[in-house]
C-alpha cells in the first residue's frame, strides 16, 4: 500500500483515538478515509473481527461526535492481500466545526486534518468555522406538516429486510431539536406538496413542449423511483445487426444517466421549494438541480469526487435503501462516460447536459439509409410527412384523407410502427382512448430526407 496521506489515515486495530481522526476528517474540507487493519507503513495485517469492529465504530460515530455525522460517513469492507480491511470513508460536513461530544466544542473536542495528522483546533478556528456553519439545514426546518405518515418509506425499508422501529423518526434524524417532524421528514412522507417535473420537447429547444409529467407529493424515495422508471423507458435501445452480432445502443450511459439524477435529488437545496428538473429533446437531456456549490467545495474538488453533502440526511436513507453506493461515486462514475464540459455552474443552479450518443446518430443516419434503399412504402413515406408532434389516430388518418380504418392500419400505421419510424405515447397500453402517436430519432431522420 502507498504511504499515508493528507487524505489517508492507517490504523493496525481500532484504537480509542478513532473519534479524533474522524472528526479532524469531517472538519477539512476534502474529507477523507480512515483504514483499519493496515500499519502505518502501509502493510496489511488485516482485521480478526469484521462485523464486530464494523458495528462498534458505526456506533462511535454516531453516539460520540457532534453535530450528527449520519449520512457523512461509509463503512465498508475490502479484500487486500486476502485479507480483510474495513475502510470508512468520509465526507467533509457543513456543519462544522465537528467535536468529540464528551470534550464539547473546544481544543480538546475539535481537530482538523493537517498533513498526516489530526491536530488540535485553536480557539480562533473553531470560532471562525462556528461562525460560518451553516443554520438552514433541512434538519433544523420544521415541516410545514406535522401529520406526517411514512408507509412508503418503510415499504422500502423492509423490501431490504430492514425494520424501522418506532423509534426511526430520531433515528433517521426527522425530528428538530424541539422534537418537532423536520423538513427532512416532510420530503419523506407519503404526502407532501413537493413534486418534480420531467418535460419533453420536439426539437432541440424549449419552443415546442409534448410532454410534461409531474412525480412526487409523495416519498422523495418514491418519485425517484419513478423517475428512474421513466427515464429508462426513454432512454431507448437501438439495434444494429451485422453478419457476427446484433449491437445494442441506448441513447445515454444509463450508470451515469442513473448517478446523475440521484445527485441531482440528494444534494438540491430544498430550502427554497424548488426541485430538480428533467428535460428531454432530441439531442440531449438535461438534468437541473438547485442551489449552486456548496461553499467551499470548489470545481477542481467536485471533479475530483471530493462529496460534501448538502443533505446529510437525505444521502443517509438514499445510502440505507442502496440508491447511493459510496460516498464521492456519483461524479467520478458519470466521467467514465461524459466529459467535464457536461456539467455547467450557474449561481444558483447545477446543471447536467447528456448529448445523444454519438453512436446512436450514426447507427440511425446508416438506418435510414438502408431503410430509404430497402425503400420505405409511398404509405408510410405519406404517413411521415402529415405527422407533427403527437396526434391521435383518427387525427392522422383525417390528414392523409382515408376513410377506410383497415387500410390505415394495415398500409400506414402497423409498418411505420414496425419499422421504428413512429412510436406510441403509451406503449404499455396501446387500445388506451388516450393513445397517440409521435415520431421517433429514425422518423425524424427520414422526415428530414423528404
């Protein structure tokens, strides 16, 4: 193993100074890791009792440091040399400064990471940390409700075969210090007034809304969910087959598509009621969450993974319920797949924009030429050019003038649908009285070459 670090902390055994470095790691701005069952020169020697030691320092942690650390920290488990090591990782907090509880906010409470060590804090430091801690967290705002129910969220729970007892409203830190249902408790429930939009668009602006769906005034855990759902269903599949094999290419990364939203969720401030937004169009999608960096994390740092979470108590149940795998993935993940330029700063808003993939262009532009020299029907090619947006079926067979609904069906609209030029609105249902009809990446390709 490497040396230790500004960011790397050995220990051979958990040891009674764990407090102390966890704190000092949770007060720097980058966070950091602590691992156990390495020496300080870096060899492993592995830990006898993982599930043992993994319990008692979930436990330190989160009975013996203030403010609440939930949500801030991992603890997992690494092979090494066949070895065990438990690694706990840690994000830097807004709330800080962090103190071990028993020695409260002082000298001997509060430390911070420099070089290799964790060292005391000054009076001066701690007081200038205090001062610029943040106090509008979701956690000190009241609910607006206090008539809250959580029938969704532990649905969720116990699909994972994890109980909340009666006493998760504290555990999950719902409550304010007046015992009071917090704001955090309010996005949870199964009712509330916050709701997240998806919008869809024909073309590559805003001009010409088709679609505009609304998840949410329920669990933020469920309307997640379904946007997760959503978005996988519009993040379609192209197919090409060669003389070898049959390859299959989605619009975007679905991983980074994936991460991307559930950034965009857990670290929106919330403070101001607006929510994150989707938006699809023809050569993008667009991601838009609230609130700009949080301050003192810098562009370089968020590149970098260093996570520093705006809702602490948020990124807790997302980890519990494995919507979050690790601390800091999200971004590193999405840059296996998009560059930097994807992600844009504005003072205010976050925002993420994923171009169509490349490949997909291509493979479409080689479909509709083979599909032009396969040579499309006059039918379907009449059909093509009469659609606009999303019509009904009646509508579209007044526009190209027949009357006989057989000879639609057979000539027009079952070989436009069968050849991927146009789709249905709602695939699930297609005799739905609601049903309409659109064109596809393809169709639009095709129309354009008339």
């Amino acid at each position: 193993m490497n040396t230790e670090t500004n960011r790397i902390e050995y220990k051979q055994q958990l040891t009674v100074d764990l407090e102390k470095e966890a704190v000092a790691f949770l007060n720097y701005k980058e966070g950091g890791v602590i691992y156990i069952g390495i020496d300080k020169k870096g060899n492993i020697v592995g830990v006898s009792d993982v599930d043992g030691d993994m319990l008692k320092i979930k436990d330190r942690l989160k009975n013996n440091i203030m403010p609440s650390c939930m949500g801030l920290f991992d603890v997992s488990v690494e092979n090494i040399e066949y070895k065990n090591i438990i690694k706990i990782t840690f994000a830097s907090g807004l709330e800080k400064p962090y103190y071990i509880k028993k020695h409260g906010m002082s000298e001997k409470g509060c430390y911070i990471r420099t070089g290799t060590a964790a060292e005391p804090m000054s009076a001066r430091q701690i007081e200038h940390l205090y001062s610029r801690r943040v106090r509008n967290s979701l956690g000190r705002i009241q609910s607006p409700r206090q008539d809250l129910t959580f029938e969704q969220l532990k649905i969720y729970y116990e699909a994972l075969g994890k109980t909340l007892n009666s006493q998760f409203s504290k555990n999950l830190e719902l409550l304010t210090e007046e015992d009071k249902f917090n704001y955090v408790a309010y996005l949870m429930a199964d009712v509330n007034g916050m709701s997240m939009k998806v919008a869809k668009y024909d073309g590559n602006d805003r001009v010409h809304l088709t679609e505009n769906y609304e998840y949410g005034y329920c669990s933020l855990v469920k309307a997640t969910k379904q946007i997760l759902d959503r978005v996988e269903l519009e993040n379609r599949i192209f197919a090409k087959i060669t003389p070898k094999e049959r390859i299959e290419t989605r619009l975007w990364d679905m991983i980074a598509l994936r991460e991307a939203i559930i950034n965009a969720v857990v670290h929106n401030d919330y403070t101001r009621e607006v929510p994150p937004k989707l938006e699809f169009f023809d050569n993008r999608i667009e991601i838009t969450s609230y609130g700009g960096l949080p301050d003192g994390l810098s562009e370089y740092d968020f590149f970098e993974g260093v996570s520093m979470p705006r809702n602490k108590e948020i990124m807790r149940i997302f980890k519990d319920l494995e919507l979050v795998e690790h601390l800091g993935s999200g971004v590193p993940r999405i840059l296996q797949s998009y560059e930097k330029e994807c992600f844009h700063f504005l003072d205010n808003f976050i925002r993420m924009t994923f171009p169509v993939t490349e490949q997909v262009t291509e493979q479409v532009t080689e479909q509709v030429t083979e599909q032009v020299t396969e040579q499309v029907t006059e039918q379907v090619t009449e059909l093509i050019r009469v659609l606009e947006k999303e019509m009904e079926r009646q509508e579209i067979q007044d526009r190209l003038g027949l009357s006989h609904r057989e000879n639609f069906r057979s000539n027009y609209l079952k070989p436009a649908l069968e050849q991927g030029l146009i789709e249905m609105t709602i695939p699930d249902k297609p005799k739905s009285r609601l049903q309409k009809y659109r064109l596809t990446l393809l169709g639009k390709q095709l129309k354009g070459q008339q």
